[in-house]
C-alpha cells in the first residue's frame, strides 16, 4: 500500500513517466520480497519445483565443476546417525524429518569446495545410517578399523556416551550435532568429542539475560516428565540463580489425558494460585508445552522449550546473510532448516575452514587448530564462532525466537566477560569440571 500511494500521488502531481517506471518497479520488488517471506501457495510451490528441475538439468548438461588445481589432498568425512522408532504424532503441522542434516552436510561440502577446487582440496561424505537391529558400538568400529577418522554424529546422549568412551574412538573426531546435555562437556567429556550445538546451560543463560533485561524476575516453571525436560529444568534454575531470579513455583506436568480435547479444562486449573510475571516451559517433545497459551489462570508470556525459544537457528532468521542460507537449504531440501542442519553445515565447514588454512587433513593438526585462538569461522550470526579450548563447546550466539518471528540475541548488551561475552553464556572455564585426556 505504501508504494502504490507514492505512484499515484507522482501520477497525478508530477506526470514523470521515468520516475513512475522507477517506482513502478521498486513496488513490483517490494511485493515480491514480500511474497517470499511467506508461506507458498500450491502454485508458487510448483512453479519454484519446475524451475529447480530446470537448474538441475542445466547443471547436470555442464557436468561437475573441474577443479582448477590438481587433487593433492581429500578428506573423507562420515555421517553417521542411528534409526530410531517414530514417536507418536503429537501435531499434524510438523512433520517428522528422516533426513535432518542431510541438506546441511551437503551444503557444508559445496562450500567447502568452493575453496577447494582452488587449492586442490576435495571432500568426500559418506552417509551411514545404523538401524534398530544393528548394534551401533560394532558398526562404528568398523568404520574406524577401515580408516575413517572424522565423524559427523548424529546420535542422542546415551549413544555419544557409549562410542566416545571406546579406546578406539580416540584416535577419531566425533562432531556432535545433536545432543545438548551438560555432562558431555563436563564429567564426560573428551578430547575426541566437541559440540556444536548448544547446551542446556547456553541455552537457558541466554534466555534469562533478555528476561532479566526486561525485568520479569517473577517466574512460574513447569516441568515435563522426560529425561530431556528434567536436564533443561536443571539449567533454567541453575541460570535464574546466576542471574538472580526468583522462581516462585515449580510444577510437574505428569497428566496423561489427551490435550487437544481437554486443555481449556485442565490449564486453567493446573496453574492456578501463584503469581509471577512469567511462565517458563520445559517441555522437548512438545506435549504439553503448545497448549499452555492463552490457557493459563493469569494471562502471561510463555517462555522456553515453547513461545519464546532460545535456539541456535529458527526459520524466520534472516540477518547477517542468514536469508541466503535459508533460501539455498530450501532449494534443495523444499522444507525449512532445522538447528540440526544448521549444526551438520558448521560441522562439515569447521573441517574444511581448518583444512585449507592448515594445508593438512592429518588428525591432530586439525584437532589442535579447531580448538586454538586462530579458528573462526563465519555462520550467519554476526560474528565468527569458535570452540572453548577447555570442554570443546563452540562458542555462539543464541537466536530467540517466537513461532513467527525473531525477538533478540543474547548475549544481551551489557554482560561482559573478559576473553569473550559469549563466554557469558554457559559454562565458563573456571567452573569447568571438564579434565581433557
């Protein structure tokens, strides 16, 4: 609406044809930013899936880019994940993803060999999916005994645990992309072992700084009964008591009935008798945790696993370059990015970033570069990332985020650290428990 009033009134005041063109054509630029930030229609999801046909053919009759140097070094890198059972479908508008990290490892290895056809450097994935009848222990070390070294892990706590505590495995780099538990960068760490994602404490520290930035000091927590909900719970009370934060009243969601038919019965009733400026939600699978707004007895914000989320990446990200990331993802993919795409692109490009500036794939070298001051990479959030030297966390900001919409960053403006004000989120070295081997 704002560019057509500005044609008309050029129309009628002015009667210049060139600057009508002009405007013109900004306002067609403008509807069509527009368009894209949405959700497609049907038409404009197979009109953008033709034209991806026709790239893929051009792409295909030009063949594979030739590189400019000889091949003098290629890195072999492993994917591996493990089949799980499909949980029960809790929503029907968010499907369940059997492909997570896929696209992200592919995107990482396209931009590694930007560089990499340059140089000489080529990179090889190779993707292993270990099923429920496999016994992943027995499958990770073959692949060890056949040579491979660097491993993009794709697993939950308990399988990360069990591969990264074998003698073998150390002589290995396990990337993890998926696991946010606080024991794997503290009693259980390992040298073999860094993280990409976030942990619980990173997590709930950077929640707390915007919600003591906005002076909600008063808060409700309500708990799920998984192991996951009770670790995200440990660190939001850990964080409100670094920060200062009353939590006036816990709660356990322990009800067994469906929601969709008796949450505006059960919420009102369940939260009930306490006062606080904010409902704080820990709820990782998402059963609860949706149905708590606009439900509760006193209407407030909701924050954490649900509403206002901290995340290392959301769909509606688009500063800093992100927007060019979530375009060329959902080229390939045709669905959103999730954190662990996101996850799986910074594992495969932290390896190429070290192998080009090193001019070497040999395993300590890399180890010991991915951990010193001189590794940084650039990851659409404003800043290089890098990894903490004492527990291999990469270091990172967090995105908060509504469903629709990002709300801040944290670390919030103000909380300073010496070394680094990402280091004020989580864990800092001094409290480490974590002794690498």
């Amino acid at each position: 609406m704002f560019f057509q009033n500005i044609i008309l009134n050029c129309y009628w005041r002015l009667f210049d044809l060139k600057k009508i063109f002009v405007l013109i054509t900004l306002f067609i630029f403008g509807s069509t930013l527009n368009i894209q930030s949405r959700e497609l229609s049907i038409k404009q999801l197979e009109d953008r899936k033709n034209a991806d046909i026709e790239r893929q053919k051009k792409r295909y009759e030009r063949g594979v880019k030739k590189f400019s140097a000889e091949i003098s070094l290629t890195t072999e890198i492993i994917f591996i994940t493990k089949e799980r059972k499909i949980p029960a479908v809790l929503s029907n508008l968010d499907p369940i993803l059997d492909d997570e990290g896929f696209y992200g490892v592919e995107l990482g290895i396209e931009d590694n060999l930007t560089t990499g056809r340059f140089i000489g450097h080529d990179y090889k994935i190779k993707f292993i999916q270990v099923s429920l009848e496999e016994n992943l222990e027995e499958e990770f070390l073959k692949l060890v005994n056949a040579g491979y070294v660097y491993f993009i892990a794709d697993l939950n706590f308990k399988e990360l645990v069990q591969i990264s505590q074998l003698d073998k495995a150390k002589d290995t780099l396990l990337i993890n992309i998926r696991s946010k538990e606080d024991e794997l960068r503290n009693s259980l760490c390992s040298r073999n072992l860094i993280h990409i994602p976030p942990s619980y404490n990173m997590l709930a520290d950077a929640l707390t700084q915007y919600l003591v930035k906005k002076k909600w000091k008063r808060w409700m927590l309500v708990v799920g009964d998984d192991q996951s909900d009770k670790n995200y719970a440990k660190a939001i009370k850990k964080s409100a008591r670094k920060f200062n934060v009353k939590i006036k009243d816990e709660r356990v969601w322990d009800f067994a009935s469906d929601l969709r038919r008796t949450a505006q019965k059960e919420i009102p009733i369940f939260t009930k008798g306490s006062k606080y400026d904010i409902l704080v939600v820990s709820d990782e699978k998402g059963e609860f945790g949706e149905y708590l707004s606009y439900r509760t007895w006193d209407p407030r914000p909701i924050v954490g696993s649900q509403g206002l989320k901290p995340t290392s990446w959301h769909r509606t990200h688009e500063q800093w370059g992100a927007t060019q990331m979530q375009n060329r993802f959902r080229r390939e993919s045709g669905r959103w990015m999730t954190s662990v795409d996101y996850f799986a692109w910074v594992a495969v490009r932290s390896i190429g970033e070290v192998v080009s500036r090193i001019k070497s794939n040999d395993l300590k070298k890399v180890k010991d570069f991915l951990l010193s001051k001189d590794f940084g990479i650039g990851a659409y959030k404003g800043v290089k990332v890098s990894f903490r030297d004492w527990n291999g966390q990469l270091r990172q900001p967090i995105l908060l985020a509504a469903p629709r919409s990002m709300v801040s960053v944290s670390p919030q403006e103000g909380y300073l650290h010496p070394e680094s004000e990402l280091d004020t989120l989580g864990i800092d070295k001094p409290e480490s428990t974590c002794k690498f081997k």
